[in-house]
C-alpha cells in the first residue's frame, strides 16, 4: 500500500507488498524489495537498493549525499540487506569515490540516531545502538554488537562476533570474538556469551580464550604473541581468523589487559 500522500518517483522500482506511508519521499532509481514497510516521513534517497522485510521507520534518512569534501558527485550507491531495520532518524549516506557505495547487510538493526557514514561496509546479524557514530570507510563484520554513543574513527575495522561497551571511542581495530571497554579501549575478555548463543562448541570458545591470553594477557608485544600462537596453538579456522585479523591491521588493534 502507497499512500497517495507519499511522494514517490515513478522511476522507484517497488517490489510486491511493500507499505509506503504519508510523507515519506522515495526519490528515483531506488529499488525497495518485497514487503518492506516505509513509514512516515522517512527519506529514500537516488542509487539505493534496499531489501525485502525491511523496516524503515520515521525520519530515516538513506542514501544521502556525505559529507566528505572529497566527494565530486561520482555515481555511489547504499545498499540495505533484506530484514533490516533502520530505526527513527538515522542516517546512512552514500559511498565516495573510496568503494562507490555504503552496504548494509542482512537481518541488522540501526537503532535511532545512529550514523553509518560514506563508505562503510557492515555485515549481517549486526547491532548499532542508539547514538552510534561510525566515520567513514569503517567496516564491521558479521554479528557485532556495538552499544549506544560508541564513537568509531574513520578505516576501522570491527571483527566478526565482538562486542563493544556503551560510550566506547574506537581508534583501533577490534579483533574478532572479543569483548571491549573503558577508555583508552582495551580487551576486556572473550564474547563467550555471544558465542555460546550462536552454537559455537565449548571446544572453540575454549581455544579463542586461550589464544587471545596469549595475545592480550601475557605481556608478550604482538609479534611475539603471534609467534606463540602459531607454535602452541591447534590449527583451526578460528585460530587462522584471529591471526589473519591482526596480520592485517597495520594500525595496530586495540589494548590488552
């Protein structure tokens, strides 16, 4: 159902038992999936693409211009997964000329007045609390949670299945699995209740706490935790996710205990 005071393109492409209510504005080339539901006074801006099952709840603004002063008008487009929710007054700009466009995946929640600004890329399964702040060209892999007025600093990286304290300032990469807080940002423990949610085996959670007291309680400096972790440490997935993360953070990752 289109409510007839809704204001949308005829160049919107509106896929089958989708709700659009009063005021919201759909602008054109924007591709809305299967019953999804607009409420009113939201903002769907050009170059988006946005799944079925989603909620878009008042005054959300998607696919707006950023506010990078490098951008020059390139085409970028916002994709939103399918079953997301985009709660009242958040907003998610459109990519730059860095990824040409700013993803959210699948089965997330944006909750009110966050931001997802240009150029971030955010998995499935992910949480942002209300007031959550993301700069530019951040990523967030599957299954983080991130609480309410977290700060997170332009190219972070945020690892699948963390969790990240109320109120956090993020200006490291966070590794995969763990939980973090206080100020400076440090390793706090293992997410072992996220993980024990999601079925991870006793076996794993048991060996992700081991191989992070290598890296962030011992004392050792991370490449001599590396080190240790390759010689003590069983091959696994998990362990090859881990050391590849922090591999791959040449700004470094966050504190230890």
């Amino acid at each position: 159902m289109i409510s007839p005071l809704a204001n949308v393109s005829p160049k919107a492409k509106i896929g089958n038992n989708v709700t659009i209510e009063a005021f919201a504005t759909i602008y054109e080339d924007v591709v809305i999936g299967d019953n999804t539901h607009i409420h009113p006074n939201a903002i769907i801006y050009s170059d988006t693409i946005i799944g079925s099952g989603c909620q878009i709840f008042p005054g959300a603004l998607i696919g707006i211009v950023s506010q990078d002063l490098k951008y020059k008008g390139e085409k970028a487009i916002t994709t939103i997964g399918n079953n997301t929710i985009i709660r009242e007054y958040a907003t998610v700009h459109k990519g730059t000329a860095d990824r040409m466009k700013t993803a959210i995946g699948s089965n997330c929640m944006i909750m009110a007045y966050a931001h997802v600004a240009h150029d971030c890329i955010i998995g499935n399964n992910v949480i942002l609390a209300n007031y959550v702040g993301l700069a530019g060209h951040v990523t967030i892999e599957d299954f983080v949670i991130v609480e309410g007025y977290c700060a997170i600093q332009q190219f972070i990286v945020i690892g699948a299945h963390s969790f990240l304290a109320g109120a956090s300032k993020v200006r490291k990469n966070v590794p995969p699995f763990i939980r973090v807080a206080r100020e400076p940002l440090q390793y706090i423990g293992v997410n072992t209740v996220g993980l024990s949610r999601r079925g991870f085996e006793k076996e794993t959670i048991n060996q992700i706490e081991d191989i992070y007291r290598l890296i962030f309680v011992r004392g050792h400096n991370i490449t001599n935790a590396l080190e240790l972790v390759e010689q003590e440490i069983a091959d696994s997935e998990t362990k090859k996710q881990i050391v590849s993360f922090i591999k791959n953070s040449p700004e470094g990752i966050i504190k230890g205990i």
